[in-house]
C-alpha cells in the first residue's frame, strides 16, 4: 500500500497540492511569483496559519519559497527550481533512520550503477570522456582518511550516473552515496587492509571509466558489475566493525561542520540508540539529560527531533501519560519528497521504465529467493483480488501488487525505491479502457503465478514483456498504468 494514502489530507496538506497542480498546469516557471500572503489566502479562502503551514512545506519540499517586496519587486511566493537535493536527503535519512544495513545498500546500489554504466556508455563523448578521466586521476591522490577515500571513489559513480541522463539514476545515486558517507565508520581496519581494497577498486573503477569512453557497453557492465562485488565484501566487513560501534562514540568522533550537518547526525544517533532497542512504544527519555549525553545545544536538539517528527520516529502524545514518544520510520514523507522532486524533473517516461524494469527484476529475483510461504500466499492472495478487479480499480489494485512485491525483496533501500517510483503512477484510480484494463489483469495473474511458484526466469521473461506492452501503452497516452 502507498505510505502516502495511509493518512487522511490535512488541510493544509490540500493546499499544497494545488498550488503544485496550477504549477504544473500553467506551467509556471522558477522565479515566477504565486502572489502575496493576503492573495493566496484570498484566493484559496484558506486562514494565515493554513497558508503558513502550506509554505514551510513547499519551502523544505524545494518548490517555492516566500520573499519578501511584494507587488512589482518580486515578492510573494515565488516557484524555485526543482531542487534534487531535498529529495536526496530525503531518501538519504529515511534509510539512515531506518537503520539499513550495508549489504542492503550495496544490493541496491549494484543495480543502480550497472544501469548507469550502461547508459553512460551509449553517451559518452570527448567532454565526459575528459570529466571521468580527471575523476581517475584524482583516486589516488589527497587524504588516507576513509571518508576521503570513499568520496573520491564514490565521485566517479556520481559523474557515471550523471552522464546516463537519466533524473531517476541520478536521484538513487546521489542518495546511496550520502547515506555511505554519513554512515562509514572513521577507521576501516589496518592501513594494510585499507590501502589493498583502496588499490582494487580504483583499479575496477579505471578499467570502468575506459569501457565507458569507448562506448562498449558489454565491457562497461562487467566492470560495473566488479565494482558491486568488490563493494559487497569490503561493506561486509565495514557493517562488522559498524555494530561493535557504540552511538555515543561515533556521533562524537568526526563532528560535522555545520548546524544543519550536526542535528541530523544526532537525529541518526537517536534513531540508530531506539533501533538498538528494538522501537520501544515508550518516551525518548529527558530532554536535559540526552543533550547532555551527546553534548548539543538545545536549538541542534529541537532541530534533531523535527527530523525525526518527519520520518515518523518522533511523535508528540498529549494528555497524561504523554510526551515525546518513540515510533518507527514511515517512508511517507521520502516517498512524497522523491515524487514532488521527480514530477518536476523533466522524467520522461523512458527513464521511469527503464529504472523501474531493473530494480523490479531485481526485487523478483531476491523475492523468489528470500520470501517466506506466508509471504508468497499473500502475494498470490493480491493477485487474485487483481485479477477479480474492476475495471476503474485495476490500476490500484495493481500498484498495490507490485508494492507487496518489492517488500518480499528482503531489501529496504530497494524497496523504497520501488515504492518512489510507483508512487509516480499519475492516478492509480483512473479509468482505463475496458480491453486495457483487462490485459493488465491478465499479466498481472501470469506474473504472480510465476512469483508464487519461483520460476524466476518464466517471471523474468513475464516482467520484460509486460514493461516493453506498458512502454507501447503509454506511447499512446492511455494514462496510468502500473
């Protein structure tokens, strides 16, 4: 089920929407102003602190931001650009709060990259030949610390997933490699250890950076594909020494250099001490105490726990008995970030597809392998109700499918990201023509039959055909499909 439309609307929650869907249907572009405070209020009938509370959402979601000199000096709420990194660090803090795991991350990130080599491969020119060539050069030159070394390493992943032009490669990407550096610990071993993977992977990523400039995709997705087996064993040992690693000790040993950077590194060692715990349903503890304990001002604190409030780790309780209470990550507000920030990207629908199709073929693959029995009678379950849906909730019932599927994965990071790109379905309740309707019903069936009984490669050959049917289908603007 979408995290999204778990919740009912708030009302200023409705409000956003609209000012996003008449962004969208002017198509008004960056620097364009909304109108003034009274305007807006005026023109939504909607109260000061509804409209306040609509603004400081579309101000952290990257979309408009209020200014001040209203009238012709270009005031007003005024459209942004749209802004990637609040949907990276978005993305980045939901899998840091979630407590994810190295090797889930690298799964991940594997599909992410290989696809990127690929793409980059097909594009690669003079200019981009001389942008990955400097990257190379710089491995190994500069700091021995591994935060450094991560850096310049995850530089050419970056440059690599820029390059496929793909706004959905890019977003994972850039996300997978802020969660790696905020997360990697300050020592990785002996120097010894250190400095022999530092030599094996520079010399992968050498040997990646020359099969992308010669355009040879099949050399590009080895050599991408080395890169992700390399980086399963080396996260394998770095997630040994992460657990053996109190809270306190690592939040205080590499203190960032920013306010911003400092509450949400401490928003992290709260969330990673109450995994630790097991999300107690209990109080956070003393306010006093725990800013003594990791030695932040109360304006980094109050900061820590908004974050927190926006991944659904914090929840305030009223009455007797209440408090700050300890929840559990909700992927709603990354999912929501990610969507706003890709609708507004220029995504054509190749890119959706294309990213989707191989992160989905991966999801079926790990599903077939890690899923238990019960999980796969509820999959089979959904498929059923699929197949006996409406025609006018086919495409939901549908979304909702796919969404059960990307859980089976034993993945959390890719199964967020399945779950941004899902959500990306315009209208999942849209009609769609009767014959569209019921072919989607039909390889729905099929492919969950395959799921269910783990004939991986009969289910891969199914997922193939049906995203190259949905590409052909949506080609002709028949709407949402899934």
């Amino acid at each position: 089920m979408n995290d999204a439309a778990a919740k009912p609307p708030k009302r200023a929650e409705l409000l956003v929407a609209a000012i996003e869907q008449r962004i969208e249907r002017e198509q008004l572009q960056p620097g364009a102003s909304l109108g003034t405070e009274p305007v807006l209020m005026a023109q939504y009938g909607v109260s000061r602190e509804t409209l306040r509370n609509a603004i400081r959402q579309l101000e952290r979601h990257g979309v408009a931001r209020m200014r001040r000199g209203g009238g012709g000096g270009g005031g007003g709420l005024v459209i942004e650009a749209a802004a990637s990194q609040t949907a990276v660090h978005a993305i980045t803090a939901h899998l840091e709060f979630s407590d994810i795991g190295w090797s889930e991350i690298v799964e991940a990130r594997a599909l992410i990259d290989i696809e990127a080599a690929v793409e980059a491969s097909r594009r690669s020119d003079e200019f981009s030949a001389a942008r990955l060539r400097q990257l190379t050069a710089e491995l190994d030159r500069g700091s021995t610390v591994p935060r450094e070394i991560a850096r310049r390493h995850l530089a050419l992943p970056t440059a690599i997933a820029e390059l496929a032009a793909n706004p959905v490669i890019s977003l994972f990407s850039s996300a997978l490699s802020d969660w790696t550096l905020d997360i990697l610990p300050s020592e990785l071993g002996s120097p010894e250890l250190r400095d022999r993977e530092m030599y094996l992977v520079n010399d992968i990523l050498r040997e990646l950076v020359e099969a992308i400039v010669r355009g040879d995709e099949a050399a590009s997705r080895k050599a991408a594909e080395a890169f992700s087996a390399r980086s399963i064993k080396v996260s394998q040992f770095i997630e040994s020494r992460r657990r053996r690693t109190r809270v306190d000790e690592w939040f205080k040993t590499s203190r960032p250099d920013s306010d911003d950077k400092l509450a949400q590194r401490l928003a992290l060692a709260l969330a990673q001490d109450v995994a630790a715990r097991g999300w107690p349903d209990e109080r956070f503890g003393a306010e006093a105490e725990l800013m003594d304990r990791f030695g932040v001002s109360r304006s980094i604190w109050r900061e820590a726990i908004r974050l927190l409030e926006m991944h659904g780790i914090a929840r305030p309780r009223r009455g007797r008995g209440g408090g700050l209470m300890i929840g559990r990550p909700d992927a709603a507000y990354t999912i929501d970030s990610a969507r706003r920030y890709l609708r507004r990207a220029h995504l054509r629908q190749s890119h959706y597809l294309d990213m989707r199709s191989v992160l989905e073929a991966g999801a079926i693959g790990l599903a077939i392998t890690r899923a238990t029995e019960e999980e796969m009678i509820e999959l089979k379950r959904l498929g059923k109700r699929l197949a006996q849906s409406d025609d006018s909730q086919t495409v939901a019932a549908a979304v909702n499918w796919h969404c059960h599927l990307s859980t089976l994965c034993g993945n959390r990071a890719l199964s967020l990201l399945l779950r941004i790109l899902l959500s990306l379905t315009q209208d999942p309740n849209a009609n769609v023509p009767p014959a569209i309707a019921e072919l989607l019903r039909q390889r729905h069936f099929k492919l969950s039959q395959a799921v269910v009984a783990r004939d991986e490669a009969k289910a891969h050959r199914i997922a193939h055909e049906h995203f190259d049917w949905l590409q052909e289908m949506l080609d002709l603007q028949l709407g949402s499909l899934s």
